[in-house]
C-alpha cells in the first residue's frame, strides 16, 4: 500500500525542509504544496525528495490540500496523510492514522488532541474555541458530538475516501467541512490520540479568535448551499 503526504507550506522557509525529512520514514511520497509564499519555501522543499507544487498566490489551507490530495492520486496512493509542515504534528503518529485503514477498520482517521494527551501549550482561549466549534459541528453541520476535535488538520484517508469527499472551502472552514461531507457520505471514521507540539511560531502562524467568525460565516454559506 503506497503512502503519500500532503503538507500545505506557507512562509515555512526555516522549517520546510527538517519537516518533510521528519515525514519520509513513515510514508512513500511526500507533497508540498507552496501555497504562494514569498520566500524561500518552495526552494528549501526542493532540497528534499519531496514533490514540490506552487500556487502563484497564496488561497489558503485548504486549496493546497485539495491540489496536494488530487497529486497523491495521480502518483497512485492508496493512503493520503494531510499533515502541517510547520512541525506541530509528530510524524510517529502517522502510523497510528493509517493503521485502522490497513485493517480494513475505517476510511478516514482524524489526529485529535482531546483523546488522553495534552496539547503542548495550547493557550485556554484555544481549548475554548475548539470546543465551542464541536457544538456547532453537531448543531449546524450534523457532525456527531463523539468527534473529539473537529478542526484537526492531521488526518489520514483512503484513496476512495479521498475521491468521495469533494472539499471546496479554500481556507481554514475545510476541516469542518470534511466532517460534514463524511457524516453526509456515511464513511467510517475513527480518532486515535495524537500529540501536538505548540511553539511560539506556531501560535502566531496560527488562527487568531477572531477567525472563528469567518469560518462560521463560510460554512454556513456553504451548509445551505
């Protein structure tokens, strides 16, 4: 079974290259997708035996997953990892997302936070957040309550999964609504505990709350679309 990880990469240029390198021992390929960065991201991920691809401006978090995911397809993957290339996401929990997939268990595996692990510090307004957005996944989108983290952006699916979850929200609202789309699809899904390690640099490269409201707003767009 051939393993290819998607990484969305924007002004990673310090980080990039230790990322992908960390990534290679627990899958076959790897995808950087340059989502428009103005330095030397692109660059730095090409000293690697990763496959680089470049948006020429930048359109968000999930619009580099979407081109990163329709590659691993072309290249043949029967396991697609979405995974940051920021180095918040520990690569040995790979093997944990794809096992369930392996075994036949479940189609797609969401990395959550909230399953017997502490977030390495994760500020309290972002716990906050995070649960504030699992009650509006199950009260607007009909996401199950049992999902422990719903903007988790570690996740790994089948190649089959992959084709049927049709994402179009360019930026951060894509986690909520890859929920969405397999709840609607009835694809077998599971959690499995995994560590994320928060830095100075990634909590400012990260959502700030005021974020919150345009993903709101996105997916309610999209929801009733």
């Amino acid at each position: 079974m051939k393993v290819a990880a998607v990484m969305p990469a924007y002004f990673e240029e310090p980080r990039i290259a230790e990322a992908v390198l960390g990534v290679f021992p627990y899958v076959d390929a790897v995808i950087v997708v340059d989502d428009g960065s103005e330095d030397g991201t692109a660059e730095q991920a090409r000293t690697t035996e990763a496959t680089v691809l470049r948006h020429s401006l930048n359109r968000g978090q999930g619009a580099a997953l979407r081109t990163g995911t329709e590659a691993a397809l072309a290249l043949g993957a029967d396991i697609i990892v979405h995974i940051d290339a920021d180095g918040q996401h520990d690569p040995e929990a790979i093997a944990s997302l794809t096992k369930p997939i392996l075994s036949g268990h479940a189609d797609i595996v969401f990395g959550s936070r909230f399953l017997g692990m502490e977030a390495e510090g994760m500020p309290v307004t972002r716990k906050a957040l995070l649960m504030a957005a699992r009650q509006f996944n199950a009260l607007v989108l009909g996401v199950s309550r049992k999902v422990s983290d719903p903007q988790s952006g570690f996740r790994a699916m089948s190649a089959d999964a992959a084709r049927l979850i049709d994402f179009q929200q360019d930026r951060m609202a894509h986690c909520s609504e890859i929920l969405r789309l397999v709840t609607r699809s009835g694809l077998r899904w599971q959690e499995v505990p995994t560590r994320i390690r928060y830095t100075e640099d990634t909590l400012a490269k990260g959502q700030k709350p005021t974020d919150a409201f345009k993903i709101v707003w996105q997916l309610i767009i999209g929801a009733f679309h």
